[in-house]
C-alpha cells in the first residue's frame, strides 16, 4: 500500500510534537485498521480517529491511500 500525503497534511505533521506525530504515524501506517468511518456527502472520503486528532483520507486507486488533511476534532471538517 502505498501513502502519499497532501502538503496540507505533511504542514500539520511538521508542526506537532514528536509523541503525536508517532502516534499519527503509527496510525496512518495501520491503515485500513483503526477508528475509520466513511465521511457523509463525500463518496469515497474517509476520517481515522487518533485521539482528538482526525485523518481525512482517499483511496484513489486499490493499492494507493491519499492522507488529505489532519487537524484536532474541532477544526479538520471547517473549510475545503
């Protein structure tokens, strides 16, 4: 499976403090497992739950995973 993250992602990664960027990194690497649900409204988008952390994601194809957007619960569904 191969990750690919949107510069947006890899800003907030950038800007997090090393034991949450490992715990995000070690989720995002159990992909498809975890805290997953399907967004409403937005066909094949997904959020992972780390925490008050979420991972909005896409698989554009079988064998790839799009990382979107991450941000704290409260900010990640605002804006595009």
């Amino acid at each position: 499976m191969r990750l690919i993250y949107s510069k947006q992602a890899v800003k907030a990664i950038s800007g997090m403090d090393k034991p949450t960027k490992q715990r995000i990194k070690k989720a995002v690497e159990a992909l498809p497992d975890g805290d997953i649900k399907p967004l409403q409204g937005s066909h094949g988008s997904f959020r992972l739950r780390v925490g008050g952390w979420r991972i909005l994601f896409s698989h554009p194809d079988s064998e790839t995973i799009l990382i979107e957007k991450i941000a704290p619960r409260g900010e990640v569904y605002k804006g595009g």
